[in-house]
C-alpha cells in the first residue's frame, strides 16, 4: 500500500475528522504537526483556496479540505464504511454533512466576536442545534446513522469538545438537556466510543489555546 501521510495542527476539528476516519478504517499513517499558520507553505501550495490543514497525501496524491479528504478514504478504501449502502441513504448523509459545512461556521463566529454579532452566532446556533435535534437523529439511533459512526457524525464532531470548550470560554451554555436530550445523548456516545475517545486533543490545553487565540483576536480587531 501506498504511504498514507497527514499533515495537520493541533486542536483542530479539520484534522480531526480525518484522524478518526482513517482509525475507523484500520489504515495506517504518519501524523506530522504543522504551525497554526495560514501563510504555511504546505497549505499554500495544497490548499491556496481556503488556507488551512488538513493535507492528506497518498503516495504522490495531495488532497485538502477535510470532507473532500473523507470522501476520498471511503472511495479508496472501502472497508467499514463511513456512508450507507442504500442511494436514499447516501444522499440524506450527503445533506446533513453539506448542512453542517454550510450552517457549522456560526459556532466559530461566537467565539471570535463579541456584542452584537456573537449574540447574533449565538441565535443561529441554537437554530441549527434544534434542526439536528429534531430532524438528523433518530429516536433510537445511537449515532446519526445508526449504531455506527459515519460520516455525518465526524461532519458534526465540532459539537462535541469543541462547543463545550467555546461556551466555557465565552461564558454561554447552549446544549441544554432540556433542549436537546438526543443531541446530548449522541455527544455521550461519539466521545465514548473508542477510536474517539483515544483521538481527542486533551480539554485544558485545548482551553488554554483557544482562549489565548480568542484574546489575541480580540485585541487585533
């Protein structure tokens, strides 16, 4: 086989992903730390558009953006699958994955802004937690497709760990039991599950760099 090569930064959900897709998959690789810089060489090369890891190489092959990097592991390697068999299936998996790219950003948006346009982020994030709360998972379902991890839950992986880390930073709590009992019990079951749980960036350096970040932002702006 090829040699499978990841390039990415700590305490990022993008890599993330890509880490538990390829330990999902039993595929072996080499992670290799990169400087949380947009102006990186590497990015600037892979991933001109967007500026960030991760990068993916396999073999001579070069892939970014984490989504377009999981749909390629699937694709090449298709044991335990990340995407359902039935089309019906694959295309709602392939809704929920863009809705999460397209509607996810406004958690970040809460913790870079402040007044006006964080309460705003916080609006729109409670608006998308209720419609995965209430559309996305089903009543019985351990994970978004089932009992197993695919590849809606690590589109979602932010809610877990990364949100819980932003409200402790920013001082609100929006996944109230109340409010979202399956969304909850989903969180208990990502972070519980193994290959999760042993490939999480560990919760007070996490919070110590996010909120360092947050005040160099803040101060800059």
């Amino acid at each position: 086989m090829e040699e499978v090569k990841l390039h990415g930064t700590s305490y990022n959900l993008f890599t993330y992903r890509v880490i538990w897709a390829l330990k999902l998959k039993g595929i072996p690789f080499d992670y290799i730390e990169e400087e949380h810089s947009d102006k990186c060489p590497l990015v600037m090369k892979y991933n001109p558009a967007f500026k960030r890891f991760p990068v993916l190489f396999h073999g001579k092959k070069a892939l970014s953006e984490s989504m377009v990097i999981l749909e390629y592991i699937e694709d090449t390697w298709p044991q335990n699958p990340l995407l359902p068999i039935d089309p019906i299936d694959r295309a709602m998996s392939r809704f929920w994955v863009k809705f999460a790219g397209d509607k996810g950003h406004c958690i970040g948006t809460i913790y870079y802004t402040i007044g006006e346009k964080q309460e705003k982020a916080i609006k729109e994030t409670i608006e998308m937690l209720t419609i995965i709360e209430e559309q996305a998972i089903g009543e019985e379902n351990k994970f978004f497709g089932g009992d197993k991890i695919g590849i809606v839950d690590l589109a979602f992986g932010i809610i877990p760990h990364w949100l819980e880390v932003i409200e402790d930073i920013v001082g609100v709590k929006l996944l109230k039991p109340h409010s979202f009992p399956r969304l909850l019990n989903w969180v208990q079951n990502f972070k519980e599950e193994t290959v999760i749980k042993e490939n999480l960036p560990n919760r007070d350096d996490m919070f110590v760099f996010f909120k360092n970040q947050r005040e160099m932002l803040l101060s800059s702006s």
